[in-house]
C-alpha cells in the first residue's frame, strides 16, 4: 500500500522569497517520489525525480526536494518565487512493481508581486 | 509534437449516454495509464498497460468502464451509462518501463448533464 499527504493545500509567497511544499509518503517498497507541476489548462509537468540515488534531487525551474526516509518526507523548495511559478503542485509516489502512481491532493502556490 | 496526445479535449454529454476516449501515447512507451482527476483533488490511478496487456485496475473502474489497448499502441477509454458522478477530466500517461517518469496528456475533460 501507498499514500501520500501534502501538508499544505495552499501556499502563499511573495515574489523573491523562499518557497517550502511538504509531502509525506508512506509504501510498502522502495519508492520513487516525484513531483509533478500543473497550470491552469496544461498538463501535468515533471519537475522532478527521486529513484534512489542522490537524496537531494534538482529540477527544473529552480525547484530541489530532498528525500529523508526516517521523517518519510519529499518536501519541495526553491530559494526564490517567481511569478510564473503560481501554479498546483502534486507529489507523487510511484510503485514500480504494481505500475501505479499515487496522487496527493495537490498544493496551489500563489505567487504575490 | 511528439507527446502524449488524447481525444477529445472536452466532451458533453448526457446521463446515460456512453462515452469513449482516445489516448496515443509517446510512440517507444510500452505502458499507458488512465487517471480521473475531479476538481480540488489529485489524480486517481483507473487503470494501467504494459503494451496489450491490462496489468491492473482499480476498484474505481466500475464495471461500466472499460479500457483497451489492442495493438500496444494507443488506447480507448469507453464509459457506458454515463452518470453525473462520472464528470471529470480524464488524463493518459505514457512511460518506458522501470522508475521512469510519466508523461502525461492535457486530458479530456467530461460534463456529464
């Protein structure tokens, strides 16, 4: 079994500061976690990729999550807002052997000039 | 474009009435999965493909839904007897087998009135 919980439905920032998305995770195996990115009518977008290498994972856009198993944790951050980074985000946890994918809720990040 | 791409974009129609989607995933992916994401929700896995072969559905794919992909290539989701409930935006998603992302489509999005 998996799951996976975003602490925060919303987040508000100011342009130029921090940003912190938290996820929880709980699996059965191994998993691998990610982060996906969705806008207003686009679809979802990869911003990055946990799959037990590096803990401390890069991705686009300026975004970095860091994997700690002993808190069960895959929590997303970027130094600096921008405005075009206003958008939902879901993490995701992904079961290799059973091929599915479990959503969180989603956080929706505003982004205030 | 050499994404995801699924068919129709929006579809309306009426209770009762039955539905079928398309889904043509990027072509070197051997597996293809169905989501249903319903507003303020991540998406929920429906279903999954490992070339013809159905590896796994969830027990929220009624026995009025059913998904095909018969020559590993793109595949269709059809809903018979469609009911208000079944309102949502419907995604695909294609990946390479392994810890490899998934790529989504922008979805299809249906209104059942």
């Amino acid at each position: 079994a998996q799951s996976v919980t975003q602490l925060d439905s919303h987040v508000s920032v100011s342009e130029g500061t921090p940003v912190l998305l938290r996820c929880n995770y709980s699996s059965s195996y191994s998993p691998s976690l990610f982060w996906y990115v969705q806008h207003p009518n686009k679809g979802l977008q990869l911003l990055l990729k946990y799959t037990s290498a590096a803990t401390l994972v890069k991705g686009i856009n300026g975004f970095e999550a860091e994997f700690k198993k002993s808190e069960t944790s895959f929590h997303l951050t970027k130094p600096s807002a921008h405005m075009s980074d206003a958008a939902e985000y879901f993490c995701v946890v992904h079961n290799t052997n059973a091929g599915k994918s479990t959503f969180g809720d989603g956080t929706t990040l505003t982004v205030k000039p | 474009d050499t994404g995801v791409s699924q068919d129709p974009r929006h579809k309306i129609t009426k209770r009762g009435q039955n539905v079928t989607f398309r889904c043509d995933p990027i072509s070197e992916h051997n597996r293809l999965y169905w989501y249903r994401q319903t507003l303020g929700q991540g998406p929920e896995f429906l279903t999954y493909f490992q070339n013809e072969a159905q590896l796994e559905k969830s027990r929220l794919l009624s026995d009025r839904f059913s998904a095909e992909r018969p020559k590993g290539s793109f595949s269709t989701l059809e809903i018979q007897r469609t009911e208000q409930g079944d309102s949502a935006m419907y995604l695909c998603a294609s990946s390479l087998e392994g810890n490899t992302e998934a790529f989504f489509g922008q979805g299809t999005r249906l209104t059942v009135v």
